[in-house]
C-alpha cells in the first residue's frame, strides 16, 4: 500500500510565558488509502495538536508549526499558501471534532453548511449542492434527510449532529479523513452506531482516517495500526494485535493495565478485590520535561540511562517500534 | 452482607420538574427526571448506578441526598426516613453521607485554600476547634494521596487526580457512611482514573463505607460495583448483582448498552447489537415500556402497558414483559 498521507518531522511549538511548549516533538507517521491509524495518548500528550497540524489550523500565534513535512497527493501541505490550503482543506483532507455543537454553525441550516463544501470545491450551484447534501445525509442514515437539512444544528441530538458533521467532512470524498475524539461526547449506544458508520463509509470512500482517540476500546475496535504518544512524542508504534498483545513500552503496558478490562462480560473470572495497576504521579509540563526519558519519572524500569538520555525510537520487532531503553527485559 | 438494616434504602423515589412556558411561567409539562425508582445500599457496599445522558441518574443521587427535594417516594438512612425532616433535623443525617463530583474544577472553590476546603464541614457542622481541624485535615490529606504541606494551596495549583483527591478528603471529613460519587472518575485521563478508583476502593475497605457510583462508564462500574442498577429514561429497568448484570443481563436494553461497550483487546470479535435512533425526550416519555421504541423485541402490549420491576431471579430484577 503506498501511503495516501506522509508525515515527516513534524513539531509544533507553542511560544507561552512559560517557555516554549512543544506540543509535537518531531513525529512522523504515514496512513493509506483505506486504512486507520490510532493516536493515542492522554490529555496534552499532543494528539490533538498533531491532527490541527495536519489541517494548518494551529492559532498562531502563540503556537506555529516549526519543522516537518506533511505530503499529500505529491505536494507538502506545509510548504503551500493559505489561499491553496484552504482549496485542500474539506476537500482533500478533512476534520471531525469532538463537539459537535460548537463546530457547526449555529445560525445556518445543516443542509446549507454540507452544501457550502461543495459550492466551494466542487462548482456545483447552490441547487446541485443541496440536492447532494441531502444524499449525504441519507448516506450517515439520518432519516427524513430532506426534513433535516432544512434545520438547524440546535434541532438535532448529539448523535445526529456528529452524523452531519460525517457527512460534511466526507461531501467532497476526501482521501484523508481526521477524526478528533469523534464519540467522546456520546453516549455509548450512539458511540457504537457512529463508529459503525466511520468503519462503513470508509470501506465505501477508501479514505484514510486518523482517529485521534483516549480510549483504548475504541482503538481495539477501529484501529488498524496504532501510534501512542506521550509528551509530544512517540513513544510506541504497532499493527493493533500485536500492540494489545504485546505492548513494549511502559507506558502503553501500564495505560492497558490501568483500565478495567470487563473480565465478566467477556467470560473471565474476576477476584473481587483486584486492583487496578496504576501509572503513579502525573504528566509533567511540557515546557519543563526531565532531560531524558519524558516517562522517566513515572517508569518502574527507569535506571541512569533512562534520566539521563532520551532514548531512540526504533524498530524493535517487525513492524513494531519503541523509543525506550528497555524493552528487551 | 447486604440487608439486616441497609445504610440507605430508597422506596419509589421520583423527581419531576415543571416545564414552564410563556409570560406567565404557565407550567406546561413535567420533566420525569426520576419516575419511581426503588433501591437500597448495605453496609460497604457499591451500587453502581449506569444509564446513559438524560436518563436520571444524577437527579436520582442528587435526590437522595436532598440536594434537590424529592417529588415522592421515600429516602431512609439507616432506617430512618429522611425524606420530609426539617434542615435542623436532617443535619446529623447529612453528616453521614456525602458526595464526590465529577468535574474537579468547578466542585473546589477557587479563593480557598485547599486546606480550608477540606477543612470546612468540620467547621460547618462545628466538630473541631482550629488546631484539632487543622490536624485532621492534615491525617485526610496524608489518606488521600496528596502531602499535608500542600494545605495552603489553592484549586488551581493542583491537577485534575489530584483535585479529585481533595474532593474526596472533603466528602471523608465527617466520617460518613454513604458517599454519592456522581461520575467520580469521567473527567480523568485513565492513568489518573485507576489511582482514584483504586484509593476509593481502599477506603471502602478500611472504613466499610457505602457507594452510591453513579457512571456511564461501564466498564468501571463493573469493577467497581457490588449490585448495579441499570436506568433508562427515568426507571430502573434492571437491578442485580454485577455478575448476573455482565454475565446474563436479561433486559434488552442491558444487553444493548454491554454489546456497545468497546472491549479494550482487538483479539475479542463480538456480534454487535446496535441500537437504532436516541433516547426519547423525558418530557413526554413513550407511554408503556419506556424503551419501546428502540427495542428490537417491541410486542403490541409493551407500548401500552409499563412493565413492572419483577424479581426474576434471586436477587436479579428486571421490568420487561418479555421476561
């Protein structure tokens, strides 16, 4: 598969009182056509910062995309004008948020905001436009699609607002799709029915899709490849099976021992009094992370070697990366 | 260990609230938050409390602890029906129950130290003079997780685990028997999650403390949780003990919510059942089974008549015609 989207050395930086903020640290990843690759991590670990890069819609200032690369369809996103991003952006490539609410206009109908893409990229008039919006709708099975694109965002459910917001994103049958937490605002019965029709209108639309996620269920479900991130960083990368069955990184090994892993619903026996593993301490500031490891701090594996230097990130197995010092104990 | 006189028994407890409309704030319609529900709690117990947005959860542990007045039903702590008592009277009772939030942001006043947070219903109910209290505080902060040092610190200087420890030192301050943790651990990232999860846990064994665990989250519920009480709509439509509610769940609605749960480990291949449309609107709730309009399995009476809450099994309730 050749990749549809290649990431190389990204950083992003964010200037604040505090000193600089590196919010992406030099992360390189590809996806193809078809595929899904998981960024996972907790808050501020620059997930979400990662996926804004990508689109060019980091506020500048304080923040600004200092080095890197980030090619699709033979060109560098980062190298273009404003003018041409904004031809790419909801066209070639484009974003699902987490609230639905806040990133859909409230003031204009959902049918005309789907209709707005394609007006823009596609040449079609305002009557083609609607007519295709309406369709798309159907297609994200929001029933009485005609009904509903003549109302207004605040008219809709959680569940049906993130449906149009799909069906915006994919209006003008993007060849990357970014997804932004697109269910953490959801129940968990519209959670399953979203990230069915994410799986299915992908199959349908071969587009790559980065799902930016905290959940691992989510990842375990979707995912094909996963990247974790920790402090700006990588910190791990692998296919999802071997990943869940083998995670090499401290951090991602104590991320999957710190949830509850519904043993009774999945025939497993359970002792009562089990505890959960826990990653002691916290996240430190981006703007004052150790000079070695970043998880150094938090590792039950950390030695000297670990405080004082950062270590590499590199191909431990086939296909499965790693950027710590101890991986083979 | 459940029963002989439970810590908290509630009886058909609803809560509606008034919709009103117009010039005249007519009152047009009423909101069944809480439509009649019926649980109880034993000593060192957690019921988890499950449901998704909407369906009544919050309101329902918000009720029991009269933080928001009961319409009907009744509400006893260890026996004694608290329900309609008079503020005065009710106060040693609220001394016995507390509540844990789930946003520690907005839960900790921002121009307090967090010693004087934590401090406070010990201030409040007048239980320790100044030095007294201030030791106190210092033994919560050491139980807690967080150093005694840090007492004279504000919110903001703390991160979101550790928030939500000084919100627990303050719900333990009075040595109450009942907490209401209302979504406790949502707002954390998971690494901080199992830390919080982990030190209630050992609380409740040290002090055999009660839980009343309200969270979407089932997959902490099932840790977490003794007996779970699953809520839809307003109504409690399965009740039973974890095992029975992860391993057989008999309401359709229960087994809807499980099958959505994403199950962290990409070797488990699950048939989904997926749920088709939204919960309806609480204001004017479907009439009979209040879950008829999504259920896969709907007959021509369960959109007529409500089903009630029967004991199916030892211990194990559910409110569906069609068990």
């Amino acid at each position: 598969m050749t990749p549809q989207l290649q990431v190389e050395n990204l950083g992003t930086w964010f200037y604040t009182r505090h000193g600089i903020v590196k919010a992406v640290d030099g992360v390189d990843f590809h996806v193809a056509a078809g595929e899904t690759l998981a960024i996972v991590g907790e808050s501020g670990c620059g997930k979400s910062m990662t996926a804004l890069s990508l689109m060019r819609l980091i506020p500048d200032p304080p923040g600004r995309i200092v080095s890197g690369a980030v090619k699709l369809g033979g060109r560098d996103l980062l190298k273009i004008s404003e003018e041409e991003m904004r031809k790419v952006r909801g066209n070639e490539i484009s974003m699902i948020f987490q609230e639905p609410m806040t990133s859909l206009n409230p003031v204009m109908t959902i049918g005309k905001q789907i209709a707005e893409a394609l007006i823009l990229h596609r040449d079609m008039n305002r009557q083609q436009a609607l007519k295709r919006a309406v369709e798309m709708l159907d297609l994200v099975r929001i029933p009485e699609p005609a009904q509903r694109a003549r109302e207004y965002p605040h008219q809709l459910s959680g569940g049906m607002r993130q449906r149009a917001m799909i069906a915006m994103a994919l209006a003008c049958n993007p060849k990357v799709l970014v997804a932004d937490e697109p269910t953490t605002a959801l129940d968990v019965t519209i959670q399953a029915q979203i990230l069915d029709l994410i799986v299915e209108l992908q199959r349908e639309f071969k587009a790559a899709v980065i799902l930016i996620t905290h959940d691992l269920g989510v990842v375990a479900e979707t995912a094909h490849r996963v990247i974790v991130m920790y402090a700006g960083r990588k910190v791990e990368e692998a296919a999802v099976g071997p990943l869940f069955a083998k995670p090499l990184h401290p951090y991602t090994a104590g991320l999957m021992k710190s949830i509850p892993r519904l043993e009774l619903m999945r025939g497993e026996e359970r002792r009562q009094t089990e505890r959960l593993q826990e990653i002691p301490g916290i996240v430190p500031p981006l703007f004052a992370l150790p000079a070695g490891c970043a998880f150094a701090p938090r590792c039950p594996k950390a030695d000297d070697l670990c405080r004082r230097e950062r270590p590499t990130y590199e191909e431990k197995q086939s296909g499965h990366w790693a950027a710590c010092w101890h991986t083979d104990g | 260990m459940v029963d002989a006189t439970p810590i908290l028994e509630v009886k058909d407890l609803k809560k509606h609230f008034p919709v009103r409309k117009g010039l005249l704030r007519r009152t047009v319609g009423q909101v069944h938050a809480v439509d009649g529900i019926s649980f109880s709690i034993g000593e060192g117990e957690t019921l988890g409390l499950v449901g998704e947005s909407g369906c009544g959860k919050s309101t329902a542990g918000r009720a029991v602890l009269r933080l928001i007045e009961p319409t009907a039903g009744s509400v006893r702590m260890a026996g004694q029906d608290i329900t309609h008592l008079p503020k005065k009277a009710l106060r040693p009772y609220r001394r016995q129950m507390q509540i844990v939030f789930q946003d520690p942001f907005s839960s900790l006043n921002p121009r307090m130290t967090v010693g004087d947070i934590v401090g406070e219903p010990l201030f409040v109910h007048g239980l320790a003079k100044a030095r007294e209290r201030r030791e106190q505080v210092a033994a919560l902060f050491e139980r807690v997780g967080l150093r005694p040092a840090q007492m004279a610190n504000y919110p903001h200087q703390f991160s979101g685990g550790q928030r939500q420890r000084i919100g627990i030192a303050r719900a333990l301050a009075l040595g109450p028997k009942l907490i209401v943790g209302d979504e406790p651990v949502s707002a954390l990232d998971v690494s901080i999650q199992a830390q919080v999860i982990n030190l209630l846990q050992d609380l409740q064994r040290e002090r055999r403390l009660s839980y009343l665990f309200i969270s979407h989250n089932l997959a902490v519920v099932e840790h977490i949780s003794h007996r779970i009480a699953v809520m839809y709509l307003g109504r409690i439509v399965e009740y039973a003990d974890t095992r029975s509610i992860f391993v057989r769940p008999q309401h359709p609605y229960t087994e809807a919510l499980l099958s959505a749960v994403p199950v962290p480990d990409p070797t488990v291949k699950r048939q989904k059942r997926i749920l088709e449309g939204d919960v309806p609107s609480p204001v004017n709730p479907p009439a009979g089974c209040h879950f008829h309009t999504r259920c896969p399995y709907a007959k021509a009476h369960c959109k007529v008549e409500a089903p009630p809450l029967r004991e199916i099994a030892p211990g194990h309730h559910v409110s569906c015609h069609l068990r």
